[in-house]
C-alpha cells in the first residue's frame, strides 16, 4: 500500500463517509474512491461494506486498523516539521508549566497571545518542575511557569505574580464574607498532606506540626490538583495555591487565605543564554496580567451560593 491508500482507509475508519472524508483530506470524492478501489485492488480484498449509508470496515481492515494508525502517527511529527519549514520567520513557542498551573493561566494566556500572534505555532505540556528544568537545559523548551524557584545555575527565574495559600474546604465549611482563616484555626483538623522536599512545602509541614492539637493527616499526595480531588471527596480541608484555589471556587469549593500569609511566587523559567522571541516576551506579559487578576480574588471575601 502506498501512503495515499493509508490516508484514506484511516480518513473512512474515522468518519464513516468517502464525502467526510475527501473534506478531511482536502480531496475530492472521485479521488478518495479511487484510491480506496485501487487499494482494495492490491490487497486482494474489501476494505469497506456500505450498511446503512455508512462505510463499515470488513474483518480485514479492523485486522489492519492498529497498524494502520501507527503508520498515520508516524507522519504527524513529519507534516509538522514541514508546517514550520514553511514558516521560517514563525518559530513554534514551546511552553512548559506545572500542574497547577495548566488548568486555566496558562491555556487561557495562550488563547490570547494566538489572537495577536497568529502565525506562530504553539506546544503545550504539564511537568513537574525539574522535568521543566530538563527539558530546557536540552533545548525542548522555550520556557516554563512554575510555583517554585529550582535554582538552577543554568536556569534564569524572574518571578512575575506573588500570591498567597489558601484554605480549600467544603462548600459551606467556611462562614460566608469570610477574608481568611488564621492557621490556629485548623488544629485539629483532618486535613490532606503534600509530599514534596520544595521549601514551600516544608514550611508548610512545619507550620501545621506547630499546632496544638496538630492536625490530622492520613493521606498526602504530590499535586495540589489531588489535593483538590480529595477536598471534593470528603477527605479533608487543604492548604492549595492561589491558583488550584480559584479553580475550586468557581466549582463550588470554599477557599480563602490563611492567616498570618504564606506568600507563593509564579516564576518564569528560562535557560540564561536563551534567546528570546517577540512572541515569548509578549505570552510573559499576558500571563502576568492574567495571573494578577487571577490572584486578585484573594482579597474577596466569600459570598453566599444563591
């Protein structure tokens, strides 16, 4: 089979109909017909029957589909490199950020820089932050956002929005019009651990064993996203940052500040001797901005759920 025959048979098992189909490849009807007869030709046997207005693979071609979708796959990273090959002047921004950090700042950023960038070509990905750290001391990043400062030699931190933990507990768990919650108030608490080494974890930990009673901690994860699924769960309250917490309250989660603060910085990282790009300057400034007004929720006491 030729790679056109391939093309085709994948385009089918995917919509059904030659007319999706040829629109899918950019083909006509005709031409997507004809290369699927002459593949049936030099097989020797039907790849598709017509039932019920739809194309229905036969025994030989669901026999063939696994392979046929590694061979499709293999051409993506192909037709790719062609894209940016006809785009030199618009280099592809390779962006890593954080778990926290993926659900809403850092899509939403990307959205808005696209609409002023639309030429340039994006890669989005979630790492811990040392993987951040890997992937751009072997040039597979342009730049990472993370919560935590590695202090790399060979990796440049500028922190672009501070903000501080919140509280997360269940709906109703916290008075409404509530501004924060002083830690003292949580001994005693069954409460949900993060396990990390990161100063801001530590610190944390060793706020909480302070109390008296000390809290009650039965399970600890390595994400504040955990953290926040077990919130929902029933397991617990949370310590989570800015960021995790905003996302629960707009879901229905009680979350404010605790009191005295713990302040946490976004950072962006990039590699010390890496070169810079418009469209790299201008994703750190629209994640700035969005990230402050994000973090500018901290200050809004919480309001009763009609």
């Amino acid at each position: 089979m030729r790679l056109r025959h391939i093309e085709v048979i994948q385009a089918i098992l995917q919509t059904g109909h030659l007319g999706t189909a040829a629109e899918w490849l950019q083909l006509s009807v005709g031409d997507v017909d004809a290369a699927l007869k002459d593949a049936e030709q030099q097989l020797g046997f039907m790849l598709f029957a017509s039932v019920r207005g739809r194309l229905q693979a036969t025994r030989e071609t669901l026999e063939l589909q696994a392979e046929i979708a590694h061979v499709y796959e293999a051409l993506e990273p192909v037709q790719r490199l062609a894209s940016r090959l006809k785009h030199p002047h618009a280099p592809t921004l390779r962006a890593l950020c954080t778990p926290p950090l993926a659900n809403q700042l850092l899509p939403h950023s990307i959205a808005l820089l696209r609409r002023r960038f639309q030429d340039t070509p994006c890669n989005l990905s979630s790492q811990t932050t040392r993987e951040i750290v890997r992937s751009l001391l072997l040039h597979e990043a342009d730049v990472g956002l993370s919560l935590h400062d590695p202090e790399h030699p060979q990796i440049h931190s500028t922190v672009l929005a501070q903000g501080k933990l919140q509280l997360l507990a269940p709906h109703g768990w916290l008075k409404p019009k509530q501004k924060y919650i002083a830690l003292q108030e949580l001994a005693g608490q069954s409460m949900i651990g993060l396990e990390g080494q990161d100063p801001l974890s530590r610190l944390l930990d060793a706020k909480l064993q302070a109390l008296r009673p000390q809290p009650v901690v039965q399970t600890r994860v390595q994400t504040y996203q955990m953290m926040r699924s077990l919130v929902e769960a029933g397991e617990g309250l949370a310590v989570v940052d800015p960021f995790t917490a905003f996302g629960a309250r707009e879901a229905g989660l009680d979350a404010c500040p605790v009191s005295p603060p713990i302040l946490i910085s976004l950072y962006a990282l990039t590699l010390k001797d890496g070169v810079t790009t418009p469209a790299l300057n201008a994703l750190l400034e629209i994640v700035t901005q969005k990230a402050e007004g994000l973090l500018a929720s901290d200050t809004k006491p919480l309001t009763p759920t009609p």
